[in-house]
C-alpha cells in the first residue's frame, strides 16, 4: 500500500483521545461539566497566557489513567499506546503512599508529536507481592488470571498494525479505535462476587478496584487549565466536592512542572453476583473509583531545578508533619527559596527552555565573541536575539499522584504520606512491560539541545 492509505499516528492518538473524552462524558456527566468549566477558564485567561503551547494542544489536552493487574495486561497496553504514538516514560513508586503499585506514564516523546496531541496516560499496576494476606493475593491473581480485557479481534488487529511498521490502514484503525473503547469502558456488572470484593476491599480498596472488573475501566480524564486557582473556584460554584488541597508546588509567577487538583470519587450502582455457584442472583451495590481532574502545567525542571524543588517539598512535608501547620503554609514558606522569574530560573539552569533566533541581527561585538567567555547563549537572550521559552512539563509527580490517590480512597492528609517506606522496583516493572523506560530528562534536554544548535546554525556560528 501506498503511504497515504496508512494513519498517521498522531492523527489517530487525537481521534482516539477524542473517542475517549466522548465515552467518558457519556458515563461520568460531572466530567463533561469539568471540561465546560476549564475551556471558560481557559478563554478568560489566554489574553495574558503566560504559555508557549497552542490553544488547539491546550483545548485538546487530556491525560487518563488505568489500573491494570497483571504483567500481560501491561504489555497489551504498551503495545496499544506505541500503535497511538506514546511510549513509557519515567517510573513512580506508589508504595510511598502505601499503594501496592508502580506505574509509568505513556505520552508522546518528541516535540512535534507533544505539540499536536500530548495525550498521555497515567498506568499502574498492582505488585501482588505487597498485599499483606495471602489469601487476598490468591484470590486477586485468580480474578486477574481468569479475566480477558481485549477481545480477539482487538488482539489481531494490533499484530496486524504492527506487521505493518506500526501502522493501520483507516478500515483497521477504525476496529481498533472500538475495540479500544471496549477495554477501557466502564462496566456496571462487577467480574468477582460480593463476597471477594469486600474481602479484597477490605485488604486494599485499591486492589478491589483492579481486579474485579472485565474491564480496564479509565478512571479519570483530566483536561488542562491555565490558571487552576480560578477553575478550583468555578468547580466549588458548580456544587462539586473538590479535594481539599492543590497537589504540586504553590501558586507562583512562574508555574513550575505541575498543580492538580479534582473533584472526589463518586459512588457508582454496580451489580455483583451473589456467589459463584449462582451468577444469575445479583447484589446491588455500589463502588467508588472514579474521578474528575484537572490540571496545571508549568516548565519542566532540570536535574539541579527538580532536586531544589525535592528538597524544599520534602521540608514542607516534614514541617507539616511535626507542626501540625496546614500544607499550603509549609508549601508556600519553604518555596519562598525557589527563585520565581524566568531569567533566575534559567540562569540558574534550574529550568529546560527552547531557544529561538527572534530574527534581531547579531550585533557585531557580539559575533566576535571571545571564545573563552562563557554564557554566550544567555547573552544573546539578553540582547533579544534569541528567545527562550521554557519547556512545558510533560510527565507527572509521585507525591501528587499518591494524593490524588489517597484522596479518593479516602484519606486527604497528604503529609502522613511522607514517612512510608518506599520499595520500589523499577526493574521489577521493566520486566512486567517487557521493553525499557525512557528517561524523561534526556528527552527535554534533547529538545533544549537541538533548539540551541538549530540557533547556532540560523545565526551562522559554529556551535555555542
Ligand atoms: C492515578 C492517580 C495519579 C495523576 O494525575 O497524578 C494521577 C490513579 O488514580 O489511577 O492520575
Ligand atoms: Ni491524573
């Protein structure tokens, strides 16, 4: 087949994301609220936007998460997400909020592709071996071992793709695109009975809601605002029950890599069968699992920038902790310590940034610039002939995303969070994806390097 008779990958991950923003409106209502209030938040602050991304990403922009149970399930998914344009990016530990999960994130990983949809999904998955009660893991692994989230077809119509160099022709996108709805809907009748759901509820809620579903049902859609103070606002005016507090840094002049906040999980009518010998008798019940988010993006922070930022958090938590003193004070006193305009933060190279030429002539003084002086780049900056705008932050927070958890299991106090013991095991979760993570670090720096060399070359100098 020619080219032009494949999808482009990009062009499918928006139609897919797109599909899955419909779906999740149809079965969570309070989610399409949630995005109505973001856009009007959104076109009330882009005049000044402080953001270089474009309205069409911003609008656009969306991540989800799923929780998935076991090694194979993994590897589906990490197939179907490379098929859409995302690969596994970066590793967080959730044991340090006393969740027996790890998880990656899959997104986009070069600039184009983040600038025409950054659609990323937050995926955990369970690590049976911190379960506590020996029957309960049994019990899971049973569920999980019996259950089927992708259907034949679904399964084919991957390996076809990818006997194609990854590629599906529009007749095969489109039962792929279905198919995938299907092992992300929602399902009313639960897999396991009444009975094992409350006991593994009651040994994780987590755990119950991995495992006791057909289903890798999505538990939340998140969409971007520009100014999440505002939409926090606007989703309490709507009558919303909302998190008690913004995860990430403080508010700032300068947003840094990531705030969330969202409304809490919802009870939700599902059916259980009664026990096993009797599938046909059905238990009304209900489960609590789904969410509605959003978000606030900010740059990406370097090594040095990301370690300043660790260490003054981890202070907040601590202060918190020991003084009882509400997070948001510890928060915004132990960040009076990070540097707060563009130009300490890059001259500091606590933030990555994309340069630019601006089209300004290089001076004269300039162009024969003295080898051995340093800081050239950061001159021209200076001097208008390059811009540079700091690189939006694409992955996600361990910290924050133990919070969103625990606070829709129940549990708002972030700071208890803090002294769990952290068992990770990344090597452990490479091995369940069966393929490497990519290190989000060397994939900003790449972006912040090929700016300055693409500025180097239209400026006509041989490298900075
Ligand atoms: C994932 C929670 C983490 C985020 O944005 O950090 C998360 C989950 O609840 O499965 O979504
Ligand atoms: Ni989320």
């Amino acid at each position: 087949l020619a080219e032009h008779e494949y999808v482009d990958a990009d062009i499918l991950r928006t139609r897919f994301a797109v599909a899955m923003s419909n779906m999740y409106k149809a079965e969570v209502p309070l989610y399409g609220d949630l995005v109505s209030i973001v856009q009007g938040v959104n076109q009330s602050v882009l005049a000044n936007d402080n953001t270089k991304d474009s309205v069409e990403r911003i609008t656009l922009e969306r991540h989800g998460a799923i929780r998935l149970g076991s090694p194979y399930e993994l590897q589906v998914v990490r197939r179907i997400f490379c098929l859409l344009g995302m690969f596994p990016i970066g590793y967080y530990d959730l044991s340090i909020a006393g969740l027996p999960m790890h998880a990656t994130c899959f997104r986009p990983r070069d600039s184009q592709s983040l600038a025409k949809n950054p659609f990323r999904v937050f995926t955990t998955l369970l690590r049976p071996e911190l379960l506590q009660s020996p029957e309960a893991r049994e019990r899971a692994l049973s569920l999980l071992q019996q259950r089927k989230i992708f259907s034949d077809i679904f399964l084919d119509v991957i390996s076809i793709a990818e006997s194609q160099q990854s590629r599906f022709t529009y007749d095969q996108a489109e039962i792929f695109v279905n198919n995938a709805l299907e092992s992300f809907r929602w399902q009313s009748v639960a897999a396991a009975t009444f009975d094992v759901y409350n006991t593994l509820k009651k040994e994780h809620p987590i755990l119950a809601d991995v495992v006791c579903f057909q289903t890798a049902h999505i538990n939340h859609l998140t969409p971007r605002t520009l100014n999440i103070d505002l939409a926090q606002v606007a989703m309490q005016a709507h009558g919303m029950e909302v998190k008690d507090r913004i995860e990430g840094p403080p508010k700032r002049e300068c947003p840094i890599l990531l705030r969330q906040t969202s409304f809490l999980a919802l009870q939700e009518a599902v059916s259980f069968a009664s026990s096993s010998n009797h599938p046909e008798k059905l238990i009304d019940s209900y489960h609590k699992a789904r969410f509605g988010e959003i978000e606030e993006r900010g740059a990406a922070l370097t090594p040095a920038g990301r370690k300043l930022y660790d260490e003054l958090f981890d202070e907040a938590m601590e202060a918190s902790r020991t003084t009882g003193q509400e997070m948001d004070e510890t928060v915004a006193k132990a960040f009076t310590e990070y540097p707060d305009t563009w130009n300490e933060l890059r001259q500091q190279g606590l933030i990555f940034c994309e340069f630019t030429p601006t089209g300004k002539r290089l001076p004269t003084h300039l162009a024969k610039r003295d080898e051995k002086r340093g800081e050239f780049l950061e001159q021209l900056v200076l001097a208008g002939i390059v811009s540079a705008a700091p690189i939006t932050y694409e992955d996600f927070l361990p910290f924050s995303a133990a919070g969103i958890f625990q606070s829709n299991l129940g549990n708002s106090s972030s700071s208890a969070m803090g002294h769990k013991k952290p068992y990770p095991d990344q090597e452990g979760f490479v091995k369940s994806l069966g393929c490497a993570i990519l290190d989000s670090n060397t994939l900003y720096a790449s972006i912040q390097r090929k700016s300055i060399e693409n500025c180097a070359h239209q400026l006509g100098l041989s490298a900075f």
